[in-house]
C-alpha cells in the first residue's frame, strides 16, 4: 500500500490523498487552499487547472496522471472547500466517481451549478454505515463522525492489502446539536479487524485537552444574545456558513423574539442544501445574497433595527463578506453605538485572516459597535480527542495531515507517547511525498 500525500500536508487547506494498492488507487479529498483563493479571487476562475495548480490554489495530482486508469473513485470526506473545492478543476480527469454523503454531494452540486461548470462524473450518495465496492478488491465505507458542517464521516478503504482509514475532519462531539454522536462502535470494531494506516487531523492537535461540545456554544448563546437583547440596539452574528448546527441554536436562541436576516451567497448556498435535507427550518428567515436585495433587506432593517437578528457572512473579515461592506459603509445601514457584533467564530489562523479581522474590528469599534468574539469551539479534534482516535482504531502505522508541518509534528510527538517510532510506523509527510507501507 502506498500512501501519496498529495495536498493538505504542508499547511491548512487544500487536502488531498490517494491511497494505492497493486490493483487501484482511491482519491480522498480535492480541496483549495483558501488563502490563496481569496488572494487570487475571479482569476481562479478563468484559470486552466495546469494553471489554478500553479498558483498554489488546489492540489498538484500531477502525480497520479501516469496512473489514471488505476483511480477506481474519488471520495469528499465532507462539504468543507478545503476539502471539496478543487473538485470542479481536477475530477474531470480521472475517469470514475464521485462518492461522498447526500449534504457533501449537495454542496458539491450547488457550487459547481454557481460555478457555471459542469461534471462529468457519476456522483454516487452514500450514508454513514454503507459500502461501496469500487473494484473487486476495493471497498470504500463511510463511519459517522462529529464536525463542524453536516455529513462528516471517517474514511475506510478496504483493500486485500489491509484497510486505510482516513479521518479529516472530526472532533468528537458526544452531544451535538444535529445528527448523531460518532460511530465508535464502529470505530472500535475497525481497531478489532485491523486498521493497516490511519490518516488522523491536526489542525488543534496541539491545543490540551478536548474539544467542548457544540451543545455547550448552544447555551453560551443563549446568555450572548439575550445581554444583547437588553438594549434596544442592533445585534449582527457571524459565523461559518456551512455551520449548521450552530445556525440552528443561533435560531433557536432567537427564540423568534426579532425577525432575522441570513445575509451572503455562502450562507444562502450551505444553508439552501442543509433546508433540501430537513435539518434546518427557514420559513420565517429573510434569506438575500445578491447585492440589490440585499440592499433593500438592510434598507428596511437600518429603520427597524431593533426588530432583527442579523446572520451575516464575514468571520474571518474577508473583504468581500456582507459584515465587511457593512462595517465599510457600502450598504444603507450603519454600525452605530452599542450594536453588539457577535463573532460565533474564531480566526483561522493564518497571517492573511488576522490582518483581515485585526482591520475589521477596528472599524467596528471606530463607530461604537461592542465587538464579542469567540462565542465559539472548534470543529477539530484537540490533543485527548487524538489520542482517543489513535488507541481506538490502533492502526499499524500513523500519518498526521491536515496541517502546517509544526502541527503534523505536533501529531507526531502524540503519536511517540502512544509508542509510535517515527520513519518505521509514523511518518511526516509532505505534498508531494510518497510512503510505501
Ligand atoms: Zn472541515
């Protein structure tokens, strides 16, 4: 079994593995790194996939070109674009199908119909708890997982060289606010049959401790919104957009008490598949993302501000975002003293998105606007919810992703506690590195 690291092991973002046994090879994952999206913006757009590959924005699979016919499916472990994103550039190669759960498939739909693309591969939906059988001797089964968008399951590929299992993204949440706990039954059980590699997260591996439940923000809510409630003010809340779980507690915090606005495209588009699928109710929601209705939502609502809930796009402060324009004065409504902002969000951390949100804040603050951040836990895995992963699946050899190379090493000293020896069982890859196990 060869494991080719493909994208996604030399910093946070476009993620992409292909597992290779004498008899096929299975893609996981064809993420974009976001930071170079957002630097680079519409040109991506009119870019070849040679060229969006150079820029750095998706995953280079240049590796894989010789062995196409080999690519018996691509896998979306979740809807996340650091994980789906670069789907509509780099699928359209590889002569198979696209296997992921109904809201991944969902999202995937929506973006490339936003996209104005198309794809010619066969998009196969797949519950947690199924199997796929992708050739004779490959079978590709979803595991139920915790994250922080819908439909987040752990990857195992059986193979007759043993099972790889893949786990980007998770957390481990024993009380989430939609869907179920994680499968660890299952999980167990995969550690009983034998796990030959395991492909774990390390995004928060080197934070103490586990990750809180979603149900604990759910309450923090709760007490965040009613102090600003107290005042008669404006109240705006930002978070992930594809965020299910916490929109709905932010709706349920609400507790219909102000009308509220979903305000940008990405809330209208993960928001739009999550309503297709039941989990979330919006009949009562104003729901705008082109900028003419837009303006005319914020238009009524800067006359009745007191009346609404604002959910906008914007966390990390991106330029483009609705709480960005906002802030800027580009839509008829001002940020005026004592409107509370609430971020339900933290920063990704990289130096792109500090500036933005360093920029953002300030301009909020400048017209009176009370910031609160971090109303807030992460979707990822922490040092005890690794851990966990790691002695429930037992694998017989460990390879951290999904991560710069300080947090995959950070993953590494974890996995030397549990008696891993680095090069002969755990191994610290790069893109573009290839590990035969
Ligand atoms: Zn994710």
């Amino acid at each position: 079994m060869k494991i080719h690291a493909i994208g996604g092991y030399n910093q946070v973002g476009k993620n992409m593995t292909a597992v290779e046994v004498e008899n096929g090879i299975v893609l996981i994952d064809m993420g974009y790194d976001m930071e170079e999206v957002v630097e680079k913006d519409q040109e991506i757009e009119e870019l070849t996939t040679k060229e969006t590959i150079q820029t750095g924005a998706i995953p280079d699979d240049s590796k894989i070109h010789d062995k196409k016919d080999k690519v018996k499916a691509i896998v979306i472990g979740h809807g996340h674009l650091d994980h789906v994103g670069g789907v509509p550039k780099l699928a359209g190669s590889y002569d198979c199908p696209i296997i992921a759960t109904p809201f991944t498939m969902s999202v995937l739909r929506r973006m490339v119909k936003e996209d104005r693309k198309s794809l010619e591969n066969e998009l196969i939906e797949m519950e947690p708890g199924e199997s796929y059988q992708a050739s004779e001797n490959i079978a590709i089964e979803f595991i139920n997982v915790t994250h922080s968008i819908p439909g987040a399951v752990l990857t195992a590929v059986h193979t007759n060289d043993g099972t790889m299992v893949y786990g980007l993204d998770n957390r481990l949440d024993d009380d989430p606010v939609l869907g179920d706990i994680p499968d660890y039954e299952r999980i167990r059980e995969l550690g009983e049959e034998g796990v030959k590699a395991f492909i774990g997260d390390s995004t928060r591996v080197d934070e103490p401790g586990r990750c809180m439940s979603e149900s604990i923000v759910s309450t923090e809510l709760v007490h965040t919104i009613d102090q600003a409630y107290q005042d008669d003010k404006g109240v705006f809340i930002t978070t992930f957009s594809s965020h299910i779980e916490r929109l709905i507690s932010i709706l349920k915090a609400n507790n219909e008490r102000r009308k509220v606005a979903l305000i940008g495209r990405s809330l209208k588009e993960y928001t739009g598949s999550a309503e297709e699928m039941g989990m979330i109710n919006l009949d009562d929601v104003e729901v705008v993302s082109y900028w003419d209705e837009t303006n005319e939502l914020l238009e009524k609502i800067s006359k009745e501000k007191s009346e609404w809930l604002v959910i906008c796009t914007g966390h990390q402060g991106e330029p483009g975002a609705a709480l960005t324009r906002i802030a800027k004065g580009e839509y008829p409504i001002e940020i005026e003293e004592g409107d509370n902002i609430i971020f339900s969000s933290s920063v990704i951390p990289n130096p792109l998105n500090r500036a933005s949100r360093y920029r953002l804040d300030k301009m909020i603050k400048r017209e009176g606007g009370r910031v609160i951040s971090e109303v807030h836990v992460s979707g990822h895995a922490k040092r005890e919810d690794c851990r966990d992963l790691l002695l429930m699946l037992k694998p017989k050899n460990f390879i951290p992703s999904h991560g710069t190379t300080e947090m995959l090493a950070s993953h590494v000293t974890l996995a030397r506690e549990e008696g891993y020896t680095l090069n002969e069982d755990l191994f610290l890859l790069e893109n573009g590195n290839t590990v035969d196990i």
